[in-house]
C-alpha cells in the first residue's frame, strides 16, 4: 500500500510538471514549439495594456487549453474578451520580429520589452541560480 502511494504522489509529480503552456529553451522561457516568449513593463495587476497596433507587433500568448493553468502559469481575459497566458501575473506575448524559433530579437525592445531568463526569473524570485524547476514545471 506505501509503495502505490508513493507511485502515484511521483506520477502526479511527472503529470504536473509537464502541464503548462510553455518550456524552457536556451535559457529563456518559450512556447511549446520553442518561440520566445516577453513581458510587457507597462502590463500590470495582471492586466495586459497591449491592444490595437501595439498586438499586431506584440501577439498575445494565446490560450489554446486552458487545462494547463496551474502554479506560475495563469489565464487572463484581455479587453477584448479574448485569453492570454501569464507567468506569475505577468502577460505574456511573441514578438513579429522574430523570425524563427529561438529568436530574442524583442528582448529589451523601447527598454520595456523582456524575455524571462533563468538570470530575470531568479532575480525576481529573489532566488539564486536558475534551475527548471523556478518556471513552475
């Protein structure tokens, strides 16, 4: 009986840890299909301010299953009722001007353009060097 408990507590471990939206790839936080993923300095009380031409240049994260959510990851409903993705209340967007996957060429974009690096992320977790487990899964 204490060996199935214990299966199941690290199979609902491994299940958890698989279910978000998003991986890491080169040290950056990323779609499934491995486009960078940025966060808005002008988005905030988890809120996107991003609408209009501003989402034309910076697509939203849409939500395509929202079974996902769950830890760090969150959905919110943007102003025109549509869902994005969210990191620890941050909305998250793809840039146009990436042109294939792994690309950063948004990062740091008008200065309030950001990927999330392992660097960022333990910076404002407060938390020291990075591992896979500071993205929630």
């Amino acid at each position: 009986m204490k060996h199935i408990l214990i299966t199941t507590a690290l199979l609902s471990i491994v299940t958890t840890a698989q279910a978000n939206p998003a991986i890491e790839k080169n040290g950056v936080l990323a779609s499934k299909d491995g486009r960078t993923l940025y966060t808005f300095d002008k988005d905030s009380g988890g809120r996107s301010t991003c609408n209009g031409g501003c989402a034309a240049a910076w697509p939203p994260f849409a939500v395509a299953n929202p079974a996902l959510a769950g830890g760090d990851f969150s959905i919110l409903r943007r102003d025109d009722g549509s869902q994005q993705w969210a990191w620890k209340g941050m909305p998250l967007y793809f840039y146009v001007g990436d042109a294939k996957p792994g690309d950063i060429t948004g990062d740091n974009q008008g200065g309030v353009w950001h990927v999330l690096r392992g660097d960022r992320k333990a910076a404002a977790s407060g938390g020291g060097a990075s591992s896979r487990s500071e993205w929630g899964y």
